[in-house]
C-alpha cells in the first residue's frame, strides 16, 4: 500500500509545497492540506502502516520523523530539529517517545 492510496498526489504536493520553507512545517496545517485529516480514523491508521517502516507499531525514530515529509513525497526537505522535537511532542500523549498509532490518529483528527 502507499500513501496516495488514501491521499491524492495533488493534494500532497500542495501540501509539502507549503512547507518547503525551513521551519514552516505545522503538522496540522500540513495534515489539513493533504486531506488527511477528514480521512476516517481506518486510513489514517493505514498511512500510519506506511510511515512505521520498521512495523513496530511505533513511529520511534527521530531519523523517521525528521524524513516525515519524505514519506509523502521523494525530494521533500528534512524535518528541522526543532521541528522534529515539536511533532514528537505534540503527537507523544504517554511521554515515552514514540508515536503509537492511536496517538497518530489523535494528532490528525484534533
């Protein structure tokens, strides 16, 4: 499965397009513009299946999440630090440093 199964090309361009800007990435305006968040809660937890790469059920590698946007599009930039710190915080409700898929789920749809 890849992710344009649940989400169009278009509207993943555009949305990595509006955060090509070092610093600009806002992981709810990002999951807004690509449509993945008015996806019911089954396909966001299969574009989690994607992003988990190693299928652990946990997105637990700051490397993977600093490749975020890559995951949605060849060629799109890094993920800053601070960025990537910021995402894991906001998507981290337990505190132990991973992204569960629940907790997935939770940070596309708030």
């Amino acid at each position: 499965m890849s992710i344009t199964d649940i989400l169009t090309a278009a509207d993943i361009a555009s949305a990595v397009s509006q955060c090509s800007a070092v610093n600009s990435f806002c992981h709810k305006k990002f999951f807004t513009t690509c449509g993945l968040s008015k996806k019911s809660e089954t396909d966001v937890k299969k574009v989690f299946k994607v992003l988990d790469q190693d299928q652990s059920g946990y997105i637990e590698d700051i490397v993977l999440l600093m490749l975020f946007l890559q995951s949605f599009s060849t060629g799109a930039r890094e993920l800053t630090e601070a960025e990537t710190a910021a995402f894991l915080k906001a998507g981290d409700e337990d505190g132990d440093g991973m992204i569960g898929a629940d907790e997935f789920w939770k940070l596309v749809s708030a």
